[in-house]
C-alpha cells in the first residue's frame, strides 16, 4: 500500500487541540475531559447524517 502525505492538516502523531462536541446521547464531550485517561481516536465524515 502506498503511503499518502495529506496536503493540508497535522502531522501523524500530533496532539489534538481541545475541543468540545455533542455526544450521540445529547451531553457535551471535552477532550480535555478524556485525554490520558483512555483511549482516543478521532474520525472524521464528510457529509450530514
């Protein structure tokens, strides 16, 4: 598999800004809150649901 280098965005590997974003069941979720404490892993969609 060939490997692909991005044109815009972080470097693999980079720390996450802090961020704040609704969760499915209507609370809010802060990084902050989570990060160090558990896995994370951030993925992105393009599109509405």
């Amino acid at each position: 598999m060939a490997e692909h280098t991005a044109e815009r965005g972080a470097p693999v590997g980079t720390d996450a800004p802090t961020f704040t974003l609704p969760a499915t069941d209507g609370t809010t979720v802060a990084l902050e809150d989570i990060r160090g404490k558990q896995p994370v892993v951030l993925v992105f969609y393009r599109g509405w649901w």
